[in-house]
C-alpha cells in the first residue's frame, strides 16, 4: 500500500510493485504479454450527466474533460500551478484585471486554430442562461458585468471578458479575488470549438466524431454505458512530452468486478475500490495507493421540507452519528471524521484550516443523550409524530453502506425510522436539483484548493445550493471574502462563515473528511492524482513491468 499525506498533493506511480496488468486498446490481452504499445485501461464506476464542459459540474466527467480539455492554467505532478494554453499571465495593482497571454501557434484536435476569441466565446456561451451550466455562477459571481448579462439585464459589451487579439484574453473582475487562478482549471473556463457546439448543445458532447477538444488527449471513441477512449492528440502545443498513445476508460459500476479485472491482469487501473477489500489490500498489497483528498462526504437536507426547517432536528440527527464507527467499522478505511465543512489541506502561514477550528459539539462518537435532548425539544420524543422520512443515496457501493449505517444509528439512537431510496445518479441528481428529496448523500470535492469551494455553493443564490440553505449574514460574509485581499483576515472571515453554516445552522449532515482508494499496476508510470481528485494521464507512460 502507498500512502500520502495531504501534503503530498500529486501522485506519481513510479514504484516497483507486485501485481501487473497490461491491456490493448478497449480489449484485454493477458499480463505479461511483454508488448508495451502505450495503450491502458482503467476503470471507472459512474457515467457523468454531461461532458459538456460548459454545462457539467459533474465529477464524473473528470477524468475525460480534464484530459481532453486545458483550460488557460493548469496542474503539474507537484500540484502548482502552472500555464496550460496561457503560457503567461498579468495582473494588474489592483487585483482587478487579468491578462492572458496565449501560447503561439494553438490548435484544435481537429487541427484548426485555436485564439483568444475561442475562450472569449466559451465563456459567453456558459453566460446563455438557456444552456442552463451548471457552474455558470463561477462567472455570474466574480466577472464584471456577467451576472447582469446572464439576467438579461446588460449588452455583451459591459461584460469583463475581451480578446484584443488572438492571442490575448483580458478578464475584468467586480473585487479582487485570491482564488481566481485556481479556478480558471474548472470546467467552464474551458474552451469549446463553436462551430462544433454552437446549436448543438444537447449532442456534441455524446459523438466522438463531433468532441473536438484541445489537451493532451482527443476522444476517439464514445460507447455509454461501456467505454470512452481517449488517444493521444497529435495537435496538442505539447505533444511531444505525451507518451500514452490510447487510455480507455471502462466503465465497470460494480467495484468488485473491476477489482478483480485488475488483479488478474486484464485492466491497469481502477478509480475507486470496494471497501470490503481495503483491509486485505492495505495488508498485502502495494497497487494500493491511497490519496487524502480536498473533499468531505456529507448528506443533505431539503431545508424546505419539514421537519428539517427546524435546526433542533437538524441538530440532534447530526449529533447521533457515530462516526468513528462508521469510518472503523462500516468502511474500515483511512478516512477521517469530519466536524466541518472544509477539508484538511489549505494551508496559510504553516497552518492549515481547520487546525484550530471547533468541533461545535460533533464528537467523533457522537453525542446521543443531547440528540434526544434536542430531538424532544423539538416536538419529536423518541422520534414520535416525525412525518416519514426517506434516506436516498446514488446507487454505490460505499454510499449504499454509509446510507444503511445512518439508517440504523437513527432508529437506535433516535428512534427514527427511515426508507431508504436509490437510483442512478443521472437520475437522482434530477431529483436533488429539483428538491425531489428529504435526505440524501451529497459531498463535495474540491474544485481549488481554497475554502470557498466549499463555502460558496451554499449561498442562497448559488445553483449549486440543492440544500435550500438561505442565511443573509451567511451571504454578506461570503461577498466580503471574495473582495479581501488579506489572506489573514479573509481566512477570520470563512471560520465566521463556517460557524454559521455549521455550528449554527447544521445546514448539512458533515460525516468525513476523504481519502482516495485506487488500484495502478506497476506497468504505468507517471500518472497522477491531484487533492482535488483530478486523474491526469499527460505525463503517464507504459513500461516493462518488474
């Protein structure tokens, strides 16, 4: 097993391990084989709703989109940032405007070129409201002029985004925004081609003939429900540092069965791992490689709906977990309980985050008699005169034992009783976007590593807030973080704003802090896996197994 800390944010494969797997383009071919042809699979277990960059927020889309996209800055193995199709960058005094400055020379998979006005258009086309993207907040929220242009409410002209020339794209800002950077290696800051796309939003994305994209790799084939094949774009500005010549990724929603696709050799990687082998492969094997992550696994409540509008209720099913026992026992993983919102892992002067943050009263084991206490105060004696309560959860394997082990800690603890619901996650997260829910598995990794990635989709205007969360005071911290440019005191700003969301308002159901759990045969070298749970293939390479 190969463990990381926080700090270690990027993940090389390069050791020596035991098991090994090697495998032909979309088939399988035995370990051992002795060919190295560049050419792997690896295995995913969901289909994401869109691989639309413009339109998903789907982490599913992952490790597609950022493969086959890079947006103006980028990752590299270390985890800084780095320029992507921007190769410089300037901002101004103030804080307030950015200048891009494009890489000579860019081009489409497709071979055409590549400009400025290519983001410029992009980035307008996620401002259509009628393509309804589901990050068009990232730039409502902080460019000048977008969120009036997004309400129909300003010409294109008072919007911050130009493009002097082809190869200059100058952003304009409503504050100084310390994250903004990071987030330009989202989905929505990505560049689409627009004769591709343009009237074609609803089926571009779901033809490889028609996914024109413009990073290290290029799809080549897309079979839902099977498999989506990336192969090496010959057009990439940095093509020549690209070893991989094809990656599939095959979809295998069972995790069991991808594990034992890969221990017996005929895949070379797998995204996630059933929790019911991770004591044995902690144990005795080193594929295993395990990652912190900038994520928190949490459930929702449809604050809407009652009983959840009143906190007390939110309170007591909160304080009724035990989740030291859900982590030891139920997922006997290297997670780690989590009290707050945000992850481990943004570190100011040496320190990071959370290091001096309450726990608000969340125990690791939970609080049971002051649940009750609260639950009673609430009307609800022994869970008494609750209305029925459904517990849904997307349809996996780890969340499905996580959603069974609330459900009985509830009944036990509380004397709750709850059905459970699932479904496919195209499916259920209809459901969630629509408030068609009471309780239900969410989380969030991060997309930067920044606090407000976390913070952020809860503002009361956010799409992102399926929660129903309304706080003004909540709101008012948010717009003063993202307008100060004190690192110091925007950090005393997200610990208010943390305070109010969990320690007074209990607007989620907080569980734990993530780790990831991924299976890599020695035969792949190079790969690597980012905090942000972002699997890049750009500096991967196959080689002879020991």
């Amino acid at each position: 097993m190969k463990k990381f800390t926080i700090g270690a944010v990027a993940l090389a494969a390069s050791a020596a391990l035991l098991l090994s797997g090697c495998s032909g383009a979309g088939g399988d071919k035995p370990a051992g084989a002795g060919k190295i042809d560049q050419k792997i699979v690896w295995a995913v277990n969901e289909e994401a709703d869109s691989l639309d960059p413009g339109v998903t927020s789907n982490s599913f889309a992952s490790p597609i989109i950022q493969n086959a996209f890079e947006p103006l800055v980028t990752y590299d193995a270390e985890n800084n940032l780095v320029g992507g199709l921007a190769e410089k960058w300037d901002v101004s005094e103030d804080g307030l405007e950015y200048t891009f400055h494009l890489r000579k020379g860019l081009k489409w998979s497709d071979g055409s070129d590549l400009t400025s006005a290519d983001f410029e258009y992009s980035w307008f086309r996620v401002l259509d409201r009628e393509l309804a993207g589901q990050y068009s907040n990232l730039l409502t929220d902080y460019i000048v002029g977008a969120e009036e242009y997004f309400a129909g409410n300003a010409e294109r002209e008072a919007v911050g985004i130009t493009a002097p020339d082809e190869n200059t794209l100058v952003v304009k800002l409503k504050t100084p925004t310390p994250f903004f950077l990071p987030m330009l290696n989202m989905y929505p800051f990505n560049a689409v081609k627009q004769d591709v796309v343009e009237g074609k939003a609803d089926t571009w994305a779901k033809n490889a003939d028609t996914y024109v994209s413009n990073g290290a790799y290029m799809v080549t084939d897309i079979s839902f429900g099977k498999s989506i094949t990336l192969a090496k774009n010959p057009n990439y500005w940095n093509a020549d540092a690209v070893k991989l010549e094809e990656v599939t990724l095959r979809v295998i929603p069972d995790q069991s069965t991808a594990l034992t696709a890969f221990e017996s050799g005929q895949i070379d990687g797998v995204m996630t791992v059933p929790t019911d082998d991770l004591p044995r492969l902690k144990a005795e094997s080193d594929d295993l490689y395990v990652v912190p992550q900038f994520g928190t696994t949490y459930f929702i409540m449809n604050l809407e709906k009652e009983p959840f509008t009143d906190p007390k209720v939110r309170k007591a099913l909160t304080l009724a977990i035990d989740r030291s026992a859900l982590i030891e026992k139920v997922l006997q993983s290297s997670d780690q309980p989590g009290t707050g919102i945000v992850a481990p892992g943004y570190v100011l002067d040496g320190e990071d985050f959370t290091a001096e943050r309450p726990d608000w009263g969340v125990k690791p084991s939970g609080d049971v008699e002051t649940a009750k206490q609260l639950l009673a105060e609430a009307g609800f004696p022994n869970g008494e005169g609750l209305p029925a309560i459904e517990l849904s959860y997307y349809t996996d394997d780890t969340v499905k034992k996580v959603a069974e082990a609330l459900q009985q800690m509830w009944k036990e603890n509380l004397g709750i009783d709850m059905k459970i619901t699932t479904e496919e996650w195209k499916v259920y997260y209809d459901g969630i976007t629509a408030g068609d829910y009471d309780v239900a598995a969410m989380g969030w990794g991060g997309d930067y590593l920044h606090p407000m990635t976390f913070l952020a989709g809860f503002a009361s205007d956010s799409v992102l807030n399926n929660s129903n969360y309304a706080n003004a005071e909540f709101d008012a911290l948010l717009g003063q973080i993202n307008s100060e440019t004190d690192p110091v005191k925007s950090s005393e700003l997200m610990h208010q704003a943390e305070e109010i969301l969990i320690g007074q308002d209990t607007a989620v159901l907080n569980l734990y802090y993530r780790s990831k759990y991924m299976m890599a045969a020695p035969s792949v070298e190079g790969w690597f896996l980012t905090p942000l749970n972002t699997l890049y293939f750009k500096d991967a390479q196959e080689v002879e197994a020991p």
